[in-house]
C-alpha cells in the first residue's frame, strides 16, 4: 500500500512539473511570424515589426488612440498611439497579452512602436514584471539596454520638483540625485493623472527626501523615467 501511495505522489508530482514547464513555454512562446525581445532590438529604425507582448499600464485613451507600456520576459516596449476603439481600451488591463504590428521610431532617444493596430491574444497567460533594480546602472551606457522596463531607484536624493505649467495639474519634474550626479524623473499626467496617489505624494516631496522611486524607463535626451510609485528609502 505504502508503494503504490508512493507511486502515485510521484505521478502526481510528475504531472504538476509537467503542467508548470507547459504554463512557461506559453508564456514565452512567440507566435509564428512575431519577433523575439532581441530581433526586435536589432531591427532598423522605421523597420516593420511584429511582436507580442503583455501590457503593463496604459495612457488616458482619447481620439481612438492609446499609449501602451508594454513587455514581455525579454524586455519591454512603448507602443505609441495605438489605434484603439475606446471599448477595447477598457480590456488592454495590465497583463493581457496583445499582438502588435507597427512600424519602429525613435524620439529624442526613446525607441517605439508607432503608427500600429493590435489584436488580442486569446487564451494566453497574463504577465505582470517586476520592477529591476537599475540604481548602480545610473550614469553608465549601459542604462538604456534597459529602456522602457519597469525599475526601481534606490536611496535618492529629492532635489526639487517642478509642475509643467506652474501649478499642480499637468507633469511634475522631479529633480533627484545620487553620489553627487543629479537625474530627471518625471510624473506623466496621462499615465498617474492628479487624483492618484503617486500624483498626489510626489507633489509633497521636499528637498533632502531620500526615496526609493519605480517606474518605466522612458528615454528623453536620456533617462527620464515615469514614475509609477515613490517611497520613503528603505
């Protein structure tokens, strides 16, 4: 009796490793036609591409057209003003998986998707990354490998913040050091509008905080990260 319980809590287990090694595969798995994180790196500037990826937050919706941050286990995307109907808006919820096809751009340094449709992809597993510690990649070339992930900052120093037009309503600038060299972070309205808590935290920054900071690698003329959260530094 002991043997065949035994037998059967190995087939058991045998089963579940099989079924996780399955859940993996689909989540990494491209569709035929689509491209790998790396072939789409390697692609030329205004090259069509195909890729599938799971969203990871969005911009407000307006005009039929979204702004998507997107990745997948490779790497991560920014998929600009995706044709969108406003009811399909409402499903692209951080993890569904989407098929994109558009064309690759570059603004002041920040590399896109532009001028792209979408379609779903049914039945897949969601994905949701965390965020990679990037604060020693600071100041180094290196940084922009990781453009557009989801990352934290470490022990920053608040320098200043700054509302685009003056008053609270619109971006926040934020000004933030460490070891003495001083970067530019950034609260996009349209991704952490005013009434959220992110907004409303930063707003309360004071100069000599020190903070731990997430958020998307957004590039302009360098590193210029949305912020999606900020702490106090642990």
């Amino acid at each position: 009796m002991k043997k065949l319980f035994a037998m059967l809590l190995a087939l058991t287990m045998l089963l579940s490793c099989g079924a996780v090694l399955a859940e993996e595969t689909a989540v990494e798995a491209k569709s035929e036609g689509v491209m790998t994180y790396a072939e789409y790196a390697a692609a030329e500037i205004e090259a069509e591409v195909v890729i599938e990826c799971y969203v990871q937050a969005t911009q407000s919706w307006w005009d039929n057209k979204i702004t998507v941050y997107a990745a997948d286990q490779e790497g991560a995307y920014f998929l600009y003003e995706l044709a969108c109907s406003e009811e399909d808006a409402a499903k692209l919820v951080p993890g569904a998986k989407i098929k994109v096809t558009g064309f690759k751009g570059q603004w002041a340094g920040e590399v896109e998707v532009m001028d792209a449709t979408f379609e779903f992809v049914e039945g897949g597993i969601s994905y949701i990354a965390e965020p990679v510690d990037l604060t020693a990649l600071l100041g180094t070339e290196e940084l922009v490998n990781y453009q557009n992930q989801l990352a934290i900052f470490k022990g920053m120093t608040v320098e200043g913040i700054e509302y685009k037009n003056g008053q609270p309503g619109d971006d926040i600038y934020v000004n933030l050091s460490l070891n003495g060299a001083a970067y530019s972070f950034c609260v996009e309205r349209y991704l952490t509008d005013p009434e959220t808590a992110v907004y409303k935290a930063v707003g309360e920054l004071k100069a000599g905080d020190v903070v731990d900071v997430v958020g998307f690698l957004y590039w302009y003329e360098g590193p210029n990260t949305h912020i999606t959260s900020v702490t106090a530094a642990q």
